[in-house]
C-alpha cells in the first residue's frame, strides 16, 4: 500500500479511480466525483490483518468458458457473467419472489414497500437453473432459493423437486424460517430435495427480534431447528452484525451453534453493508469489518483465535489438486481474499471445540499443496493413485496427532474432509456423520456497499445471481455498484396489488 483501484461513486454511480491506503491502523478507501465530491470509508479496519489475510490469496480462477458478455466493456456495467470474470460460480442464487410473511421495521424491499411484485414463474425458474447446470467449464453444483421468502412461492416445492431432478449437488435456501416451523412442511421441503437453511437468526432474545423483525421470534427460530433436526436437514444461522447494535452478542451465538452442532453446520455473520445516503459519521460509527467479527468473537468466547481466520480463496488449492487429479476442472473458491474470513471448529462428544489450526498446520498444507497441483498439472503423464498418494502424505505430514481434539485419528479426519466437500446429502442419515467428526464453520461474508466498493472484488466473485433475462450477475453488481436488481426486477414485475 497505497494500491489504485476502481470504485464508483454513492451519489451517481459512476466508476471513480480510488486510492486505498492506511491511515491509523486502519485500511481506507478515497474517491472523489467531480459532481458529488470526495468519499471516504473504512475498507478493513486492522492494517496487519489485512496484509496477513492477503497472503492467503493463491491465484485467480479461470472463469468461463461459455461467458454471456463477450466483448464487455468497463466491469461491472457489462454484467451479465462476461469473459473478464476470473472466478466459476460456488454458489448460485435465485429469487423466488419479493413477497414475505414478515413485515420487518428495518426491510425495504418486500412486494408491500416497493409497490411491485415480482415473482418468476416455475417454467422461469427451471429455466435459469437449466442456464446454471449449463455453465463451462464448470456446471453450478449449488443452488440456493431466497427471496423475499422463498417458502411462499405457489410452487416452490415443484422447485425443489427440479432442483434435485436437475443434478444439483447442494440445494439449500435463504429463509426466514416461519413456514419451516410446521413440522409437515419441513418434512415435505426435504422429501422434494431440499439439503440445508440459510436461517435468518438475530440472536438468543427476543428483544432484538423485535427491534428488527417487529415481533417475537426466537420460540419459532429454535422450533425450525428443531425440525431440520427431525427431518435430517442442516442448518447455518445468518446474523446481520451492526456496530454498537449487536456485536456484543456474538458468543453466545457460536456457543448455541456448538451446543447444537449435529443440525447447526454454521454460523455466517453478515456485516452491515449501506444502502442509500449516510452521513460519513453515521457510517464510521456502525461500520463493521470482518477484523471486528473475529476480534469480537476471540473476546467473547476465549478460545477461537482472530489470527487463525482464513479467507474462503485458502481453499484454491485444495481444489486445483482435485482437479489435476481428476483430470477436468472443479469449482475454485478463487474469490478476493477481502469478500470472507473464517475459521473451522472440531466438537468432541462432551462438546469441546478445537480450532482446526490447533493441529494443521494450515499455512504450511494449502502452500505444499499449491505447489503439489503445479507438479501433477505440468507432468506429462498423470498417474491418479500416485498422484492421490502424493497428496494424502501431505495432508499427513501436517496433520499434528498429539494436538488433535480427542478421538480425532488422522482417518478419522480425512473421512471428515470427505463429507465437507462431498455431496453426502442423500446418503442414509444413520452413515453421515458415523465416521466422520463434528465440525462447525464459523465466518463472515462482507458484501460491499457504494462506500468500500472495488471492483477488483466484483470480478472475483463466486457467489452469482441467476436472473430471468437469462443472465448471471456477481452478488455485488446484483445488489450495489451498479444494482442491476433493479433493473431485472422492475423488467420483470408486475404490480403489487396486496394479498
């Protein structure tokens, strides 16, 4: 640092040069628009964690091979998926509907808000998930439903019967959970082909629900869990984490999460990202980076170390040594480093959690690896049972038995690894989990507002919307920079006339 890069400005949207630098300790953003003037915001807000998290970074993807925008012009205003993506799609989203069964105080977005509805039919929505299972060099494996609510669709499950028809490896869904804690319902959700719940989940009071739900809701949250319990379902619970609102409550979330680990696969803290004008004040004091997120949570439970989180691109070359093994191109979590962090818990039978970086050394395994992919990829002959060989003596060679949580052996943990990048959902519930070891993933995803935007993350991206006009859009060209949510919305809406 000090590095360029792109931004656009809050104001009008159109793309600024920015400069990103630190001042106090702290990674910051400025532009300035020759209408609307300067900008300036927090990016990352410890300067040493951000050139540590950096060093995490393994390369770019390769994108697509199929890109919709062919010759595109400045990014991200060409958007549909263009061929200056580097990065394949991890997870996809659709969009059920804009409808909701909650009218929260702090939502401005539903149907009953905007004034318009907008809601695919099912021929649409099988439409784009026909687009995402068509995708190269890579077909999407993971499809998520969100909304609005996506349990109020007429014919969301028909969806979910598609979606498992179509060969999605991964079918989950962003929800509110209301309709889920009908225990007929969740069981039907499952049948039809759904894996796992993205669970709004604000906290442990029902104060807060009320603050920001308008109602009581922590009795249904925990009766949802208690269903994707029943029916063999997996559960991440999303928080949305705003300064001096809720960041005091994030320990006890991970200590729920880990008392409830044989549904709870997750935590994934969102952090406030800004929509519309704020005053830089107002901003400064409800910014929330995702160095807060794993300093708060070492705080508050004393164990789970901030230093020891990784962002999701640590993964790459885990990744390209599946793929130079196999033989043919795998999903690659080759996103900015900046977008995630987290950090993976074992959980014994008592329920003691370990950090996986007490006994692997992870810096060590994924930096071999790295180099392990470039060997396999580059020899002329590939032999896959010694190169698979190859690559188990490595994971061996870091695994540290002596600091592995208790009944943790070293098979024990690869069959662990087997299920987390596995497609084990429709596998006998009685075998999932009987060799294996319980984990738990706790992280933050932070999506960029107009204020930190940069749009070396847009092209990064792995989490992609799936559109009606027949398009895929990166999470943070959908929903800020350039809002084509909006557009496709508006293109594709028909007027709310009430229930």
């Amino acid at each position: 640092m000090p590095k360029r890069t792109v931004s656009i400005c809050p104001e009008c949207k159109r793309l600024l040069p920015a400069l990103v630098f630190e001042e106090d300790g702290k990674v910051m953003m400025e532009k300035e628009c020759p209408e609307h003037g300067k900008f300036k915001d927090v990016v990352w807000s410890d300067v040493e964690f951000y050139l540590n998290v950096k060093d995490w970074f393994f390369g770019d993807g390769r994108g697509f091979s199929n890109p919709q925008v062919t010759s595109p012009g400045a990014c991200p205003l060409s958007c549909g998926i263009c061929s200056l993506h580097t990065s394949n799609t991890a997870l996809a989203n659709i969009d059920l509907t804009n409808r909701c069964n909650l009218k929260c105080p702090i939502c401005f977005a539903n149907a009953a808000v905007t004034g318009y509805l907008y809601e695919p039919s099912y021929e649409q929505v099988v439409e784009m998930m026909r687009m995402l299972r068509e995708r190269k060099p890579v077909p999407v494996a993971c499809v998520q439903f969100s909304g609005g609510e996506p349990t109020i669709h007429p014919d969301f499950l028909r969806i979910l019967e598609a979606a498992k028809g179509m060969g999605f490896s991964a079918i989950q869904m962003a929800t509110n959970g209301i309709k889920l804690a009908d225990l007929e319902f969740a069981q039907k959700a499952r049948e039809a082909g759904l894996h796992s719940l993205y669970l709004q989940f604000d906290g442990l009071d029902d104060d807060v629900y009320i603050k920001t739900r308008g109602r009581r809701l922590l009795e249904t949250k925990l009766k949802v869990i208690e269903n994707a319990r029943k029916t063999g379902m997996k559960v991440v619970l999303v928080p949305t984490v705003v300064n001096t609102v809720n960041d005091d409550r994030l320990g006890e979330m991970v200590r729920f999460a880990i008392e409830n680990v044989d549904v709870i696969s997750g935590i994934s803290f969102q952090p406030v990202a800004f929509t519309g004008r704020i005053e830089r004040e107002k901003r400064a004091k409800l910014r929330f980076t995702l160095p807060d997120l794993a300093k708060r949570i070492e705080e508050q439970t004393g164990f789970i170390r901030a230093k020891d989180w990784v962002p999701l691109c640590a993964a790459t070359p885990i990744s390209r040594v599946m793929a130079a093994i196999a033989g043919r191109e795998v999903t690659m979590y080759s996103c900015h480093p900046l977008c995630s962090l987290s950090t993976y818990l074992f959980v014994d039978d008592e329920g003691n959690a370990v950090q996986v970086s007490d006994f692997i050394d992870l810096k060590g395994l994924l930096t071999e690896m790295d180099r392990l992919a470039d060997k396999i990829a580059n020899s002329r002959f590939n032999f896959k049972l010694l190169s698979g060989i190859r690559a188990l003596n490595v994971l061996r060679k870091y695994f540290k038995k002596e600091k592995a949580p208790k009944g943790l052996t070293f098979r024990r943990f690869l069959a662990t690894i087997d299920e987390l990048i596995g497609n084990k959902y429709d596998r006998d519930p009685n075998e999932v989990g009987k060799h294996s070891y319980k984990t738990i993933m706790i992280g933050g995803m932070h999506f960029m507002d107009a204020y930190n935007y940069d749009v070396e993350r847009v092209r990064r991206c792995v989490i992609h919307y799936a559109a009606p006009d027949g398009k895929m859009y990166p999470f943070c060209a959908y929903n800020s920079g350039p809002v084509f949510r909006e557009v496709i919305e508006r293109k594709f809406s028909v007027p709310y006339r009430g229930e």
